[in-house]
C-alpha cells in the first residue's frame, strides 16, 4: 500500500524535486499539496507548487494556500537562494492545475477525516501551518501517522551558524511542534548537505530526455549557482526530497533517536535546533534525527522519479 502523505511546502527549487519525488514512486500517495510563506511569499510559493505538478503533468491533487507568515514574525523571504519569485532559473509556465478554494488547515483537516488510515505530513518549510492545525484541529491530530519534516541542523546553520532557514523562519512553530509527542523525524543541513547535486547528477536528470527533467536540470543550475555564490558551495544540496526518499525506503537515512529543543530567544541562535545527540540533558527523546545518507540510493530514487513523470 503507497503511504499516504500530505506535502506542506514553500517552493523553492529543493520543494519542486519533493512534491516530483512523491508524484513519480508509486510508493507514495499524495492526498494534498499546502503551501506556506517561506522561501517566498505565500503568492510565489503556492504559484510554484502548481507549476511543479503543472511540469510533471500531475493532476488531481488538490493545492491549497496556507499560512502567509509565520505566527508572531514577518515573513523573510530567501530570495539570496531561490530568487525573487522563489523559483528562479526557469521561465515558469501558466499553472494548468488549479488552487483549491479551501484554505491549507481545512483542506489538511478534510483529508485526515476521510482517510480510513493516519496520514504522513510532510512538511518541507517552515511549520507554520502544521503548528496552526495542532493549535486549531487537535480533534484530527490522531489521524496523523507521523510528522517527516526538512528542517533545523544538529551543527551548522545556514542563516546564522547555528539556525536552518525553516526553523528561523518560524522558530515559536518549530518548537510548538516538537514538543507536540506527534512521531517526528527531522532531516537537518546534517544530513541534506551530503545530497550535493554534482555535475554527474545533472547529467543524469537531463539525459532523461522529458520536459520535468529539463525544467528539473534549469532549476538545479540556478540553485547551484546561487549556492556557490552564497556559501561558496557549487553543488548545491537538495534538502526536502530526502524527507520523501525516508517514507519510500527508510534504508536510506540512518536516524537516532534524541531530544530536540527550538531555540526561541537566543539572541544569537534564534530558530537553532538543539539536538542533545549524547543525552547530556536525560530528558525524554521527542525526534528521530536523520544522521548519514545513503547518497546513491537517494539519488537513483529521483531519478526514477523524474523518469516516470510529463
Ligand atoms: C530549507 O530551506 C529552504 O531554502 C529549502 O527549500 C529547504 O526546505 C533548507 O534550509
Ligand atoms: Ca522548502
């Protein structure tokens, strides 16, 4: 049986590859895609998760627009990255697939009550909406299986030197989250930054020879290019489809288990995660952290994917 997910997304290029990921295996099924502000504003990032299905020729999967900040902070999009409508490189095409008029959280709540069986949330920016669904829904918070979320670090940060964009973005919803006793697993800039996109695998995604992969091989230039730029790192890495290659095969993280706690104030660390990796604190683990990719079998699964899609 394919595990039913829900994507809660802010794309950005690493988000496009998720949701084609998720749509190319047969292993998962996509019962909704929500968007929320985080690499770009909530207009520019709901756009894009209907150009990546649009793309891939995905049809049939509802779209619909979240939270358009985070809860108590201004939105702070990475423009440095993903450019200004947060899906730089590529001319982007009319979107064919159309938004749903409901908002993020019913659209969320819809799905978990008609499912016969608990869902995945796979939330791949900041947690905004999810933390406003435990806040606003807790009556359909047991029709979640698991929460699989891109975000934080148990070291380096990406904006600042300790806090992850998706966590500094929304830190008060990070840490309502986590503390929520929901089954978390978090895949940090630990482990998203040993999914480098070489040159071999560019190669690979465009000599699939359909129109995702070209868009797909436009979006990782750009990506690269800003990357190297920025961190001086010419192979970007590609964060949130590791969170989808997890719930395909869980062979391709190792994880440990640990008690991770968002820092809310630090004046310096503001939106940090703090991974207790050695159980300094004996406070009861609350995260399946994702410690060592297995590179190869992550990359041959989007390719796979991207093979199967428009
Ligand atoms: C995360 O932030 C965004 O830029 C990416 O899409 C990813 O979800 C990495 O820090
Ligand atoms: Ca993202």
């Amino acid at each position: 049986m394919p595990v039913p997910v829900i994507i809660d997304c802010d794309p950005g290029h690493d988000d496009v590859f998720a949701i084609w990921l998720a749509a190319g295996n047969p292993d998962i099924d996509i019962r909704a895609i929500t968007t929320v502000s985080g690499n770009g504003y909530l207009e520019h990032t709901t756009y894009n998760a209907r150009v990546a299905l649009t793309v891939a020729g995905v049809t049939g999967i509802p779209v619909a627009a979240g939270a358009d900040g985070p809860l108590e902070r201004k939105a702070t999009p990475a423009t440095w990255i993903h450019g200004e409508n947060a899906l730089g490189g590529p001319e982007l095409p009319e979107p064919t697939v159309p938004l749903d008029g409901r908002s993020a959280l019913q659209l969320i709540a819809d799905v978990l009550a008609e499912a016969d069986e608990p869902v995945t949330l796979v939330p791949i920016g900041p947690l905004t909406n999810i933390a406003l669904f435990l806040r606003e829904k807790p009556e359909l918070v047991g029709k979640i299986k698991e929460i699989v979320w891109m975000g934080g670090s148990t070291g380096r940060g990406n904006v600042g030197a300790y806090p992850e964009f998706n966590a500094w973005c929304d830190p008060e919803a990070a840490d309502l989250v986590l503390r929520s006793g929901l089954p978390i697993t978090m895949v940090g800039l630990n482990i998203s930054h040993q999914a480098l996109i070489t040159a071999e695998v560019i190669d690979r995604i465009g000599a699939i020879g359909n129109r995702t992969g070209a868009f797909g091989v436009e979006l990782l230039r750009y990506f690269c290019s800003t990357y190297d730029k920025v961190e001086g790192m010419p192979e970007g890495p590609l964060h949130d489809p590791i969170t989808v290659a997890l719930l395909i095969d869980r062979a391709v993280a190792t994880v440990r288990r640990a008690h991770v706690d968002v820092e809310t104030k630090g004046e310096f660390t503001s939106g940090a995660t703090c991974v207790d990796l050695h159980d300094m604190l004996g406070k009861e683990p609350n995260v399946d952290v994702a410690i060592t990719l297995d590179v190869d079998r992550f990359w041959n699964l989007v390719v796979d994917a991207v093979r199967e899609l428009a």
